[in-house]
C-alpha cells in the first residue's frame, strides 16, 4: 500500500502525487484523469471512469482503501462489471485468495474469489506502507468520460488541528459515553496534546452528541492500530473493538468491569 502526505483533493497536487506513486517499486504505470467533477470524489462520477478504464486496459484487479470513499465507491464498480467485492481485506495469499474479518471482526476467514475481475477493499492498516523508492513508472493522461451529472459536489469543509491523522497515530486517546459530556473531551485533548496523540471517540459518544462523527472509531468509524491505544469511560462493545483490537497495547479507565 501507498500512503502519501499530499492531499490529492486538490488538482494542483494531482501530479505531485502521481510522481510518487511512480517511485513506489512494481507500480508499471500511473494514469491521471482529471476534472471539475472529480473534484469531491464523487462515486457516481468516478465509477464510469473506472470501468472504462478497465475496458481499455483489461485489468485483474480494482481495489481501494477500507474508507468512508471506498466503501461508497468499490460497490459501484463491482455492480457495473457484474461482480462480487470482497470487503475489508486484511492479508493477500494469492491473487485470488484474500483474508478479510466477519462478525464485526470476531471471525478471520480466508475466501476464494472466482471472479474474472477481482474487485476488493483493504484495510491500511493492516498493511506496511510501501517505500517510494524503487520505481520509475510512466505517468500518463487519461481521457475522461462525459460527466454523469446526477450529483454534485458544493464543497468541504476541514477541521484544522496540530495533531496526528487519526487513522495514522501511532498513539490515539479516546473518549466514551462515561466522559458524560463533550466538554469533560477537553480532558482526553490536553492529554493527547502532551502524548502528541489523535482523539478518538465510541459510537455511543457520537451518538449522544458529544464529539463530530469523524472521530468515531469501530465498525461502522475509523479502523486504527496505534502503538497505543488508550480508552477512557468506553465499556468495549464488539463493534467499537472491530475498529481497535489491532492495536499494539491498549489501555482502558473505566469504572465498568471490562473494557
């Protein structure tokens, strides 16, 4: 997998992120499309440029990340090539054999995919960054496809903060339905700023209104795996572990009898 600091939302950056996948070793070719519709990474408009593309080119392989734009995307482009996608993949034994989790991460299973077009979802960070170094692939211009026009991107808003991405940390404090408000988070923010940690927060948090969505790790959140995890006032339902339990060490403060 390839993790880059640039930010390609922006077309500026388009190139500058493409010259680094170019270095990353047994990249073959890099192909950029650009335009106005791409500009939110609105599925409904990359989904067409994708199968066209995989038309011309005949490829064995369409995959991205396990993230709120890859869950939304990769369905799309399985429906339009008329295969089944296999989610959330954890390890790679074959070109055709992947290990992925069930039941909210309960269970590993190892499945076959007998499609002639392999169509999946990974999670990062089950996988070691590639280096970019190595390569030197070509990168070519992509002609794109005439804009769907079902859907439209208006624009983004960002939260600005000094600490680490949260899928990234390698340190992540998070906060539960103990904390009892979003203002006692104040206390895991002045902790994570010494650790120099990101926030993280349980579903049931979100859901009482106490921090944005963003921040919410579990199943249906963010998946991370810090050197360090540290969970405050979270009892530790199965569906907030699916999203931590590959963390190196975890720590818990809650004044429930598990975590």
């Amino acid at each position: 997998l390839f993790r880059s600091s640039l930010t390609p939302n922006s077309f500026s950056l388009s190139y500058k992120v493409a010259s680094e996948l170019s270095k990353v070793q047994g990249v073959a070719k890099v192909l950029v499309a650009q335009h106005d519709v791409y500009k939110g990474f609105l599925a409904e408009e990359l989904t067409p440029l994708i199968v066209e593309t995989h038309k011309k080119f005949n490829y064995t392989h369409v995959c991205a990340g396990a993230s709120a734009f890859g869950k939304n995307l990769i369905p799309r482009v399985a429906g339009k090539l008329d295969v089944a996608p296999v989610s959330d993949i954890i390890e790679i034994k074959s070109p055709d054999t992947f290990v992925r989790t069930i039941y909210a991460g309960n269970i590993i299973c190892t499945v076959q995919c007998d499609e002639a077009v392999k169509v999946f979802t990974v999670r990062g960070t089950s996988f070691e960054a590639a280096p970019v170094s190595g390569g030197s692939a070509s990168v070519e211009k992509l002609t794109p496809p005439p804009p769907v026009g079902i859907s439209e991107w208006i624009e983004q808003k960002l939260t600005k903060s000094d600490r680490p991405e949260l899928t990234s940390a390698k340190v992540v404090v998070s906060g539960g339905r103990g904390l009892k408000s979003g203002e006692n988070f104040k206390l895991l923010y002045d902790l994570a700023d010494q650790l120099h940690a990101a926030v993280g927060a349980s579903r049931a948090a979100v859901d009482a209104g106490f921090v944005p969505n963003d921040m919410q790790v579990g199943q249906t959140g963010k998946i991370v795996a810090p050197e360090l995890y540290i969970a405050v006032g979270i009892s530790g339902a199965i569906q907030h572990l699916a999203g931590m339990k590959d963390s190196k060490v975890c720590e818990g403060g809650c004044t429930r009898k598990y975590f």
